[in-house]
DNA sequence: CTGAAAGCGCTTACAG
DNA sequence: CTGAAAGCGCTTACAG
C-alpha cells in the first residue's frame, strides 16, 4: 500500500505546471498546449496519478452521481429497466447508486433522504412516492426527480413510463377480439398492477363482458404464485377461458401446473403475462405478454437528464408506450 | 426551489454556536450539551438543512460509498447476493454503487478504475479479475478488496465464497450414490461454472465413472438454452440419464422441454440445477440445486468491512461453503 | 495558454 | 463542552 495517494499538486509539480493546469487538462484537454499535455500525461504516469472524482464533484457542485431507487432486484420487472439505465448512464460518465426500497416501498423515504445527502445529481424513482411531505421534500431540493415506468397525473418533476390503466384496456380490447368470453384477474398487490386491472375491468364491462373474477397475490410475484394460482380456479363457480397474469412468471407458473393437471394452454386455459421477458418468449407454450421498452425508457431518462444539464428544453412527461405481444398462450 | 442549500454555517449562525459544534451534534450528539444540542436540533429543522455527506467525505477520506461490480443484473444468480449486501450495507450507513462489467467481464477495468476515482471505501467483486496488471493496481491502491462467491488460491486481499471445484466433486458424489451412470454437463462459459465442470469430471471418472459427456451455452444462461439443450441431447451417441445443468433457469428449460416431449424428469431422465432460485423449489417437479447463502456472504462482507475499519483482526479467506439440495428432479 | 487565489461544505486536532 | 483554524483535493473566474 503507498503511503499517500498522489494529488494534482503532485502532478504539477513533476510536470512544472500549476494545479489549475493539470486540472484544464483532466477535464478538457484541447485548453491546454500541447508541450504541456506531454508533459503532464508523462507526470500523470509517472505518479500513478488517479483523478479524486469526490473532490471534484464538491469543487462543482456536481456530482455525476445518480441515484435509483428499486424495490428490489432479486426478481424484479424493472430490472431491465435499471440494467439498460445504470449501462447509458455509465456511459455518460456517471455512476448509480442503487438504492433498495423494499416490496412495500417501505424504505422510500429514507432512501430518498439518503441520495438528498449524498447531494447526487439526480434521483429515478421506480416505486410510487404516495407521502405528500415526500413529494413536497422533492420538489423543493431543487433536485432533478424521474419517475419511470408510471405516468402520474401530478408528477414531481419528469416522468417516462406509460399507462397502466392503457395496458389494462388494450389487454381487454385483445382478449375480447380473440373471442375469450370469461377472463380472470391474477393481481398483485401493487399500486400499477391495480391500475393494470381496474383498466381492464372496466373496459371489459363497458364492452358487454361480465365483470372479471380476480384473486390477488403478494409482491414481489413469482413462479409459485401461478401455480397455486391454477389450483385456486377450482374454487371459482364458474371456470375463465383466459387467465391474465400479473407478471410473466405467474404466467409461467401458472401454465406449469396446468399442463400438470392435463389441462392444454391455450386450447383449454389461455394465460396472458405481463414484462415480456426473456423467458416469455422461451417458455412451452410461448407466453403472450406485454412488452415495456426498458432500453428505451434508459435512452429518454439519459435524454432529459443530459437536456436539464445543458439548459436546453425537453419533455417532462414521455410516454413510452408498450405493446401486446401476441404469441401462443393467448 | 431554494436559493440555495442551507450549510453547516447557517445551522450554526441560527443556533448561536460555531459549525464545529453543529457537525460534533450530527456525528456525535452525546458529546454536545444537552440544552446546545435542542437548539441545533430546532436550527435545523428550522432551515431544513440536509448534511452533505459528499463534503464530508472529502474532510475524512472515507466516503461510506461501496462499489459492487457484477457482470449483469438482468437476470443474474448473483442478484440474491447483490441485494443482501446492499441491505447489509445500507443497515449500516454505507451507499451502494452498482456498476455493470458485461457478460465477459469486458468492463471490469473501466469499473474499477471508475470506483478507484470516486475513493469508494471497497469494492466488492463478483467477477474474477484475471488481468496481472489491474490485480496489482489494486493491491497498491490500499483499498479493501473483496472477491465474492469464489475461493481465490491468491486472493487480492479479502474473499467470501466457496470452492466452484467442490462444488462439482459433491455433484458427482451425490449423484453416484443415487445410481446415476451417465451423466452430462451443460456449462456455461464462465470461468467457474467451468471450475464446477471439471470438478465434477474429475470425481465422476476418478470414482471409476465414464467421461461425461458435455456441451457449453453462453452467459448469462437463460430458460431458453435449457429447452435447446434437451433437444441437443438426442445428438449424443448415448443419451444420459442425468443432465447437470450451469443454472436452475437451464434446469427449468430443460424440465420444461423434457415433458412436451414425453419424457418424465426424474424417471427417464433425471435433472440437477444450480443456484437454488426460488423457483426451483416451486418447479414440477421440484429441482434439485447446489444452495449458496447470499445472505451469509452479505454478512460475511460486512464483517470483514467492519472489522477492518475498526483494525481488529479478521479472516481474509471466509468459505461459507454451499448445500446440495435433494429434491425430486434427481 | 497559464497561474494565484478563493471556494465547494464539511471534520478534527488543538487549545481553552 | 466549545471555538478558531487548517485541511480534505479539487475547479474556475479573474487576470495576465
């Protein structure tokens, strides 16, 4: 282990420059005669010189920081999102600190005022923040605020996400056009899953159906959710011709257990998912589902941050829109 | 928004003590008067100040930011892990930065020196870094270094994991004494997944066993590949009766396939996973699996981190060993 | 193109 | 128990 790092003085003194020099050159080269980038990169070398980022993020008040506040990332949907975000992100020079809220979001607010005193540049939000004094806290830091994969009717500051309740009345205007007469609800308990399906519901019934059946199931969901989810269909008076998961992998589940009992999807039992992952697409049957552009919610956040940044104007609210992925499960 | 952040000074100013009293309050309220204490405390609520940590690492060299580096976390087995350390981590004070290396660990070194520039207090790795050169950079740049979920035989400084290679002998062990004959490997490309491979080869034919018979996928593994691999299977000259697949998603693929295809897991053709994911324990059938305790490795971590911080003594080498899961798919 | 100096917002050893 | 002052390692407006 050395005994100290060295530091820009350090530098500067090797190269016979001034600190604010060797600084020029780190950050914007071209300034700086080209003798003397030479001379500073051999000191640099020499030194085994790294760059204090923290020191200069106080020197700017700018501390490429960005801040992403997840539920949690063992088995989440929004973790393409975040993968395809921290990735555009880096890219840009930036780092993500990432933050985990719990299912319940329980951990919001305390890890909101945990980014607020790391003073990062910006703070994404995937979960709902439902505590007025939260908000309010929000708005007035001054602080760039995303919130993703949502579309609030009040949002704090920029949005990019989509519909929930939209999701919900095109899986119903899909279903129904395929000629399913008796869906049901798998729900988890969130607040966008209820949206999901409170737009389903009610276009369903504005178009003549009879009202869903539903049952509802913790967050986060997962694999063995569908098939106790199967298993409860017994119990329902009448039995659904489509099932319409919460989740991809309720779905999977869900389809497991069917084929188990003897029961063909879709030709007996349609099942419909929702994140389109990787898996959908794989699965025996594949699984119709509903895609969300997680790459593109990335490019549009990267988009606004770097637009703020710059001073130049840009939409606060961006509707990425999603898409029903027809396949053979439904 | 604000003007401007309120700072140390104007806690202070309102509260008719110096800044120095107002940070002893915030780091170390015990050791202020009570009656100066109630009137910091109402100074800051009355400003709204928020302590900026950035400033204050800067003043103590310690940033209380970690950096954790992982291939991906889209669908990662080492998200489990990844989310236990941040828990852990955060329970303590501490922030995360996530960076992402790639499937091939291509960003590695782009990452680390990323973490090195913004004086993170550790970096916990999850990948192996193979470059001499970058292993050395990290030796000399005094910061601790943990390598998760392998056993280095030259650790760069801390590591908490387990042998990959014994791993692979336990395999082998426990499916011979089941009455396994033939066994087939799918691996991912992946140095340990490798480790586990061989292992597993050498105690198979060590044991008196024929040479199993193999064939690699990418990663990150996925459900896909599994199905894929099933049907590979009808291209060996011998088909096996167990396959032991790099993941529990291969292992589900292949489960998956396995039945549309007629044949029944276990009693045709048995299957091992890896992981032990949530879902293998819900899987029809069940999936046997090689458990690793994420949560154990998260706390190990935090040991050590804590330990050295406060320079007691603790162990640089934790192996917090694995289990072989008995379930009904072997 | 370059330097001296002030400032970013804290912490802490020293002194009282 | 508390304050004045130096220092953490940069950046940048100002001046030349």
């Amino acid at each position: 282990m050395a005994n100290r790092n060295p530091r820009l003085d350090d530098v500067a003194a090797m190269a016979g420059v001034s600190a604010a020099t060797v600084s020029r050159f780190l950050n914007n080269p071209a300034v700086v005669a080209s003798a003397t980038g030479v001379r500073i990169r051999e000191a640099i070398e020499a030194t085994g010189y790294v760059q204090n980022l923290a020191a200069g993020a106080l020197a700017t008040s700018r501390s490429r920081i960005i801040a992403a506040l997840v539920p949690d990332i063992a088995q989440s949907i929004f973790n393409d999102t975040v993968e395809a975000m921290i990735e555009e992100l880096a890219s840009d020079g930036n780092s993500v600190m990432l933050a985990l809220t719990g299912a319940d979001n329980r951990g919001l607010t305390r890890e909101i005022n945990m980014a607020l005193a790391r003073r990062v540049d910006a703070i994404i939000l995937t979960g709902i923040v439902s505590e007025p004094e939260t908000r309010q806290r929000l708005r007035s830091a001054g602080i760039t605020v995303v919130e993703t994969w949502g579309m609030p009717e009040d949002p704090i500051d920029i949005a990019v996400g989509f519909s929930h309740r939209a999701v919900g009345e095109e899986l119903a205007r899909f279903l129904r056009a395929r000629g399913y007469r008796r869906p049901h609800l798998v729900v988890p308990r969130s607040t966008r899953a209820e949206r999901r399906a409170t737009g389903f519901t009610t276009r369903w019934v504005h178009d003549g159906g009879p009202s869903p059946t539903r049952m509802e199931v913790n967050v986060p969901s997962h694999f063995g959710q569908g098939r106790l989810s199967f298993r409860a269909l017994a119990d329902l008076p009448e039995q659904p011709d489509v099932v319409v998961c919460g989740s991809d992998w309720i779905a999977q589940g869900l389809i497991v257990e069917a084929n188990a009992a003897g029961v063909r999807v879709p030709d007996q039992l349609a099942v419909v998912g929702f994140g389109n992952l990787r898996m959908a697409g794989d699965m025996r049957p594949t699984i119709t589902s509903v895609d969300v552009d997680g790459a593109r919610i990335a490019r549009e956040v990267l988009r606004a941050l770097r637009a703020r940044a710059a001073g130049e104007p840009f939409d606060t609210m961006i509707d990425v829109g999603f898409r029903v992925i027809a396949r053979e499960s439904a």
